[in-house]
C-alpha cells in the first residue's frame, strides 16, 4: 500500500523522537504567528498542546475553533501533537483564557526538576521587568529582560527595515504578553529529563510588548563614563595647576640665583676689597694714632657684619636653586663660585654620605667661608685641606692650612668677630668648635656637627 509524501514525514518525525499514537484533539487557538507551521491549541479540558504540522494550512488565528488530527510525540518532556489534517470549526475568542500575570522569578523556577512547581509551558502569560540588551534579527527581535531573579527571553515578530522604537532601550521596563515555552535538558547518559533551559516568552505581534517607562537617563555605563571624565578632568586640571606652580617656582628660583651671582660677584667682592685697603691703611698708621686706629677698627667691624649678613642673605637665596641638594655637591657648587679658591682651597669627603637638613647646611657653608677666608686673609696660606667625615655619631669638618698661624687664646681673647661667629654658629646645632695653631706651623680647625632631627 502506498504513503502519501505527508504521511511517510509524520511517520519519520514519529519514530525519531520514540513512538507515536494516532488521535484525534479539538479546542481554541490560543497562540499563532503567521509564519510558523506551529500553533498552541488548548482543550476543554484545561490541556494545552503544541500542535506542529508540515504546511501552514489551513490558516488559523487566535480564537479559532480546531480539530486535529494525528499523533501524540512521545519521548519528549513538552505536550506536543503533530497533525496529519487541521479542520475549522469556527470562531470562539471567549474561550480564550485570561494572561496570567506572574513574575520572571516564578518563570525561572524549574516544573521538571521540581513536580511541585506549576507548570506554565505553553500557557499565555504576562510578565514585566527591565531590558538588559536588544538583538535585532530579519524577522524578529530578542530581548533579554531581567529582575533580581534572573533574565528570561521575550521574542517579538519586527521587519527588519523597521527601526528599533526610541523608548525601547537597555534600562527601560517593559511588560510582554505571549505563550511560555522552554526547552527541556535530558540527560545523554540516562536519558532522565533534569531541567529546562531558555525559559522565553513568544508575543503573538509588537503590540504584545509594551514600555512601561523609558530607560534612566543615568545608566551604570554612563555613570561610569562621567566619573571618569570627573576624574581625568580633575587630574589634567591638578596636573595644569602644578605644571603652572612648578613653571613660576622655576622662573623664581632662575632669579634669586642669578640676583644672588649678581650680589655675589658685585657688592660681596667689593666688600672683600674695601676690608683688605682697611688694613692696609690701618698698618700705614703711626703707632700713636690709636684714635684714628679705633675708628677704624669699628669701621671694619662694620664691614664684617655687612658681609656676614650679605653671605646669609646670599645663601638664603641659592639654598632652593637649581643647585644640589646634598652637602658635597653644595660645597663644591659653593668653591666653584669663589676664584682665588681655585687650586688652593682643595676637598675631601670620607665615609657614606649622610643626609643634612638644609638649614644646618648653610651653617656649615658659612663657618667654611669665614674659615678659608681667614686662613687666606690673615694666614696668608697657599694651601688649605677641608676633610668631611661622615662618621656613625655626628659630622666631622677640619680645615687645615699652611698659613703664618696664630695664638688661639691671644686672638680669641680679643674678640676676633669671626671666630666667635663661627663657634655661635657651631654651638647653636648642639655643636663643638677646636682651633689647634701656633705662630709659623698654620692653623687647624675642627668643628663637630650632630646631623640633627
């Protein structure tokens, strides 16, 4: 006996998925999109089927009145019927049943791993929640819509060449009518069905999803994206602001240097030279003119003072120069600005170098210019030795020369200005002073230095 082509297809699809029981099923048409050669039928009895058939005819829509003919798939977890012949029996949009409302939680909970939970394949439902991402296909869009529980898919039948509405974006809230589907997850081993996947609502047209509010203007993304460009705006705009201080402390230290080598070469020179004619002219005097000698000496005392005041003022100015920022370095950028040192005045630093506060160092360099600057002036030396010790306990400095030499007790005793300077100097930084020297054998100088806070 021959099989019709339609025939020997049912009898394959049948077979494939298990067995096959031929039947008979009549009810309404609840679900029905045009293109699919699909439709769900429920029965009076409250039983809902999938009804597959290999051709769309005839026609059915929403509210009509069927029979069917054909089998119950077997082997398969979802109520399916495929049908052989569809006949109309009318029209009946009251038996349609009422959308139930439920929420995308109560969608997510699994009827087949669980027997107690209701079971909603296949009936019509309504849903609503927040829109995580749109994809637009040929002939529908997907939606991926979400709560706190999880994210189900809405699909929509919408052309192509339609655009996309401007109120349906990721954010937005929206509530979607159609029929429950899932697919349902079996164990390849087995065979035990575990579970369902890809729980999906199916709207009938795109009047079944409807927006309920627009997406925020203030989307995480963009929240994001502001804090971002808050961020990078304040760091260019702290970046700017510095980059400006730094351009103004440049060009402010660039002329206290150059005012301090201009003061330096100019009035400190001048000074240097008015203070030896002084003496000079004090040594041309006769014995007896101890009056005119008197004036004098106070002129020279005043003299020392101005020079005194002009090296700190200097140093106060060049201590936030360009120049280095360690004591050696500060003590040969100091003699490399002093002519008559070059080749006399000569340098040695021992031991690991430790770390002097800046005020501390200006002291340091003031006592070593008025300690050359006597051995030179008054010793008439040829060759001066400063030795830096960086010992464990404190700084050692010693000035040796080959000068004429002195009396400590006899220049000391009469008040040399510049030998009291320099132990004021040493003892205000809770430090030491020691002049070892005689007539004819030069002069040593050690001071000691604790490194300070």
């Amino acid at each position: 006996m021959m099989l019709s082509v339609r025939r020997i297809c049912a009898l394959f699809s049948s077979f494939a998925v298990m067995a096959a029981l031929g039947a008979d099923i009549e009810g309404v048409v609840t679900f029905h999109r045009a293109p699919d050669a699909y439709f769900f039928l429920e029965t009076a009895s409250g039983a809902v089927w999938r009804v597959q058939r290999e051709v769309n005819e005839p026609r059915v829509s929403i509210g009509d009145v069927v029979s069917a003919g054909g089998f119950f798939i077997k082997g398969i977890k979802t109520p399916r019927f495929k049908a052989d012949v569809v006949r109309m029996l009318g029209r009946d949009p009251s038996r349609l049943p009422k959308p139930e409302r439920v929420s995308i939680g109560e969608l997510l909970l699994d009827p087949i791993a669980n027997t107690n939970i209701v079971n909603r394949y296949g009936r019509i439902v309504t849903s609503q929640g927040v829109v995580r991402d749109v994809n637009r296909r040929q002939t529908f869009m997907q939606l991926s819509v979400g709560s706190e529980a999880g994210i189900i898919q809405v699909v929509v039948p919408y052309a192509f060449d339609r655009p996309t509405p401007e109120d349906l974006r990721i954010g937005a809230s929206v509530r979607a009518t159609g029929v429950y589907v899932y697919g349902s997850v079996q164990n390849p081993e087995s065979g035990a069905w575990t579970g369902i996947e890809t729980p999906s609502i199916l709207a009938a047209s795109d009047a079944d999803l409807v927006v309920v509010s627009s997406a925020p203007f203030w989307t995480p993304a963009k929240l994001w994206v502001l804090i971002g460009g808050i961020l990078l705006f304040a760091a260019a705009l702290v970046f700017w602001v510095k980059s400006r201080e730094k351009a103004k402390a440049d060009a402010v230290q660039r002329e206290r240097l150059r005012l301090s080598r201009d003061l330096h070469d100019g009035f400190q020179q001048l000074l240097a030279g008015s203070m030896f004619r002084l003496e000079a002219a004090m040594n041309l005097l006769p014995e007896d003119a101890d009056e005119a000698r008197a004036q004098l000496e106070k002129v020279s005392d005043s003299l020392y003072h101005t020079q005194t005041g002009l090296r700190a003022a200097l140093w106060s100015m060049t201590e936030e120069s360009e120049g280095p920022q360690n004591l050696s370095g500060l003590v040969r950028y100091a003699a490399g600005r002093l002519a008559h040192w070059q080749g006399v005045v000569h340098f040695e630093f021992r031991g690991e170098e430790r770390h002097v506060p800046r005020a501390l160092t200006g002291e340091i360099l003031m006592c070593l210019q008025e300690a050359v600057g006597n051995a030179l002036r008054h010793g008439g030396a040829t060759d001066v030795k400063v030795v830096f010790s960086f010992r464990r306990e404190g700084l050692v400095i010693s000035v040796r020369d080959n000068g004429c030499g002195f009396d400590p007790e006899s220049v000391e005793g009469s008040g040399h200005l510049g030998l009291r300077s320099m132990r004021e100097r040493a003892e205000r930084h809770g430090g030491t002073m020691k002049i070892t020297s005689e007539p004819g054998a030069g002069t040593i100088i050690v001071v000691r230095l604790p490194y300070g806070p």
